[in-house]
C-alpha cells in the first residue's frame, strides 16, 4: 500500500521512472486479461496500449485514497473493452485464433498447452458474464479478491460466491471435455 | 456453510498462487473440505495456466517506449490506433467495395448469391450482400428483424448442409447465436415490441433448438460436438432472455416456421 502511495506520487508528477514502474509492473496482466475478453491480439495490444495513455491523460487528477492502483488501472481496461465491443459493429466471431503461448524449445509441449488453453478460455466463454469477469479478474490479471471486488463494485463475499459458482461450472465442463478425449 | 467454503476456497487459491502451495497441503488444513475443494482446486488450476499468455516482446518494447515518450512531451493523444479507419469508415468502406463490384459483375450474381452455402464459391457474395444491408438498416426494430433475419438464414444453412452431409463451419453456429444476440438486444432497446415480432424471435429459439438437436443426433466429431453443445446453451440463453423481456410469452400466438427462402430479400 505504501508502495501504492509513493507510486501515485510520481505518477501524478509524470515522472518517468514511476510510469516506467506502472508499465512493467501491469502492462502483461492488463494484456492478459483484455486478449480474452476480445479475442483477438491486435485488438488486445491495441487496447493495452490505450489503457495507459488514458490512464496517463487522467494521471494528474489521480489522487491516492488508500485504493490499489491495480483497481484504478483495471478499471480503466474494464471499461476499454466494455466501449469496444460497444462500438463493434463487424460482427466478428469470437475465437482466439493465435497462439497463446511460444515455446521455441520444446514446440510440441507448446502446442499442447495452447491446445488446452483454448479449451478452457472457451468454457470460460459458456459462464455467466459476472462470473467469467471475476475469473478472467482473478486468474489472468492475478488480482486479489479485495482488488477484483473494488474493480466491479462489488463486496468481496459476493466476488468469492462468484468465483465458487465459476470455479464449480468449469470444473463440471473441463471434467466432461477430458471424459470425450 | 456455503459462505465458509467460498472464503476457504480464496484462502487456499491465495496459498496456491501467492505461496507456491501444493493443492494437497491446503487440502490437509481442511481435512473436513477436502472432498469438496479438491476438485475445485484443481479445475482453479487448469484456469491459471491463463497466466503464461504473454504479449508479444516487440509491442511491448514499442507501446512502453511510445508511452514514457507521452510522459516527456505531454502529447497523450499522439498516438494512432493500428487501424485508423474508424469502424463506421470500415462500414463505408465495406459498402462501396460492394456496390462497386455489383457494378462489375452484375447484380445476378447477388441474386445467386442467396441461394449459396459456406464453401460455395458465391457465399462471400451473399454475406458482404448482407452486410451492406445491416449498414443500410435504420432504427431498432429494423435491426432487430435483420439480425432475427440473418440468424434464421444461418441457421437454414446449417440444416441444407447436415442434409447434404456437408462440414458446418463453426462460424456458422457462432452467427447464428450473434445475430439472434443482437436481434434480442435491438428488441431490448424498442419502445413497444409488436407481437409478431417477438413471436418471431421466439420461435426462432425453439427452431434453433430443435435444429441443433437433430444436427446433434445426426453424429459429429467429438470437438463439433462440442460446439454444438455450446451453440444449443446460447439459444437456450437466448430463451431464456426472451422469457424475461416478455413474462406473457406463453400467451402469444407463436407464428409457423417460415424457411429460409421465404425470408430472402
């Protein structure tokens, strides 16, 4: 939290070093969690990248009140996505055709994994809206319960009632789809 | 009890994720849960792996270094989306091509067009034929009968192909479940619904179901089965939907199925 408070410092004052430290420290998770919610990698850079230039432009106006900046941030990609798809009017389908992960190395493990991704975003795709957010929140932002619940207004009992019931669906669906391989 | 095993599922998601854990020493603080949290843990499991996406190395050397440039000059909106053609310039843009090109092949081979499955040569015709005709649609109503339009005719493709034991893409199945998304959210958004309308939406639904069923009892491969699954929750969603913007459902007059030809433009 004291973390939080000298980082919002530097970033209200534009310093480099502390938009730096913002950048490092979110840009793969705030990825991360728009590249599932549209689908689709360059739309997700795209978007990743207008998260913090809008968070830059509303910088000098943030004041630090004991909330994480993470709330701040995914706020912000909360509503990038929620006007994309707002304004989308191209009818695309939803699949995320590129691969997820690379693994130059050992190519086949890689395609294995990307494999069982997709399996498992696409069962994230059949949750309910509420649920698959606090989900893709919680596992592909890696934000805490305290944080996913200041994200979506939410209390934290009902993010962790939410989680529970998604957790609960998806372990039925994933367990169906290893049954048929 | 429903409450506490929410709260000590998250306690021991923290202790998994933050703590590196095994599933199994967490198991052994809630030897009382154990049976109930496993399985719970380990679909939590297979969801974090969601975690190793990474961006690419050369967006993010390039967006960081276009950032910390907008923190030195101040210029924040300096920077262009990839695709600087905003999306109703697409739209435009979509429209002339077509027009241009019904110009130059003539407008018979639309009318052709209408008639053709996925994988036909003449498909792509019939589509972007479509979506000049969204780009032209005016007006809620409108639109919702549109997309209620274009659900009905894809989904009149995927019964032509199972007849001919032809591969449905699975493109097909998701518009379908778009178009019937959006005909439902334009519904939505219209002051005073007229009965046939919604009469028709709903027996939309109903002949989805019926449909995908008999596609599905029709024999697929496992992973189309799969998707024929999720395409039937969708237009049961769908329903259900329907059922919430209109409780006196039941007491409309459902309309006969109209096929697909009859629906052509």
């Amino acid at each position: 939290m004291e973390g939080d408070e000298n980082l919002s410092r530097g970033l209200r004052k534009r310093e480099p070093e502390a938009w730096a430290r913002l950048y490092e420290e979110y840009m793969p998770r705030i990825y991360r969690y728009i590249v599932l919610r549209v689908r689709n990698q360059a739309e997700a850079e795209d978007l990743t990248e207008q998260v913090f230039l809008r968070a830059l432009e509303s910088g000098p106006s943030f004041r630090w009140r004991g909330a994480p900046i993470s709330s701040w941030l995914f706020r912000i990609a909360r509503n990038q996505v929620i006007d994309f798809w707002r304004t989308d009017k191209t009818g695309r389908t939803v699949t995320l055709d590129e691969s997820l992960i690379d693994d130059i190395a050992n190519p086949e493990r890689a395609a294995e994994r990307n494999e069982d991704m997709r399996q498992v975003i696409r069962e994230m795709g059949q949750l309910t809206q509420a649920q698959r957010e606090v989900i893709e929140l919680r596992f592909a932002a890696e934000l805490s319960t305290a944080e996913v619940a200041r994200v979506l207004g939410k209390s934290q009992g009902a993010v962790k009632v939410m989680q529970h019931s998604a957790l609960a669906a998806l372990r039925k669906r994933l367990a169906g789809w290893s049954g048929h391989e | 009890m429903s409450r506490g095993i929410e709260g000590i599922l998250d306690t021991c998601l923290e202790r998994v994720r933050l703590r590196g854990e095994s599933i199994e020493q967490c198991l052994d603080s809630y030897p009382e849960h154990a049976s109930e949290l496993e399985p719970l843990l380990r679909a939590a499991l297979r969801v974090m792996d969601v975690s190793s996406i990474r961006p690419r190395g050369e967006f993010g050397r390039v967006a960081r270094s276009r950032l910390l440039s907008a923190v030195s000059t101040g210029n924040v909106r300096g920077k262009e989306r990839r695709f600087p053609m905003v999306r109703w310039q697409r739209g435009w843009a979509v429209a002339l091509a077509v027009i241009l090109t019904i110009a130059v092949v003539g407008g018979g081979t639309v009318t052709a067009s209408s008639g053709s499955l996925p994988g036909d040569v003449l498909y792509p015709v019939k589509t972007t034929a479509e979506k000049v005709q969204a780009f032209f649609t005016f007006g809620d109503e409108a639109n919702a009968r549109f997309h209620m339009k274009a659900a009905e005719r894809r989904l009149g493709e995927m019964e032509s192909l199972a007849e001919k034991k032809r591969a449905i893409p699975e493109s097909v199945l998701g518009r379908m479940n778009l178009e019937t998304e959006r005909a439902i959210e334009m519904l939505g958004r219209v002051e005073r619904v007229k009965e046939e309308l919604a009469s028709q939406v709903v027996n939309l639904t109903s002949k989805q179901k019926t449909v995908l069923e008999r596609i599905q009892q029709g024999g697929a491969s496992l992973e189309f089965e799969q998707m024929l699954r999720d395409a039937l929750q969708r237009s049961e969603r769908a329903q259900t939907e329907l059922e919430r913007m209109f409780p006196d459902l039941k007491k409309l007059r459902l309309t006969p199925w109209v096929n697909d030809r009859e629906l052509e433009p």
